[in-house]
C-alpha cells in the first residue's frame, strides 16, 4: 500500500513540474522509465543514490524515502 503512495507522490510531483518519468529516470541514472516504475512501485529496490535523488527531487528526506519503501506491505 506504501508504495502506491511513493508512487502517487512521484507521479504528483512530475506533473506539478511539468517533467517527464524518462527525466527523472534519467538524473537517478536509470535507464529506462519501466525500471523507474519498479523502483518506486516496490518491485526493485532503490539504490542509496537513487533515494537521495529521489527524495530531493520529492522534497523529502531520505528517511521518508526508507519508511516508504520499508512498509509496502
């Protein structure tokens, strides 16, 4: 359930700034925007730098990021 919520956060977030998945992707240094999706679904996990990037860009914190992806179940 948490992880809808990144998700929904992520989502949010890119269309309050006008990007695009494939840039985000891209500034976490992720190939593809499919391997984005399963980062922030659960289905992967998030590497130390791409939950920094990821929380910057979210204006959280990395902690926030942790407890999400922490508690998918």
């Amino acid at each position: 359930m948490q992880q809808i919520l990144l998700d929904g956060l992520v989502t949010a977030k890119i269309r309050e700034i006008g990007t695009t998945r494939q840039n985000l992707a891209d500034s976490m240094g992720i190939k593809t925007v499919a391997t984005l999706n399963a980062k922030v679904t659960g289905n992967s996990e998030l590497s130390l730098k791409e939950a920094f990037v990821l929380s910057r860009f979210l204006g959280t914190t990395i902690d926030e990021i942790h407890e999400l992806t922490n508690n998918q179940n």
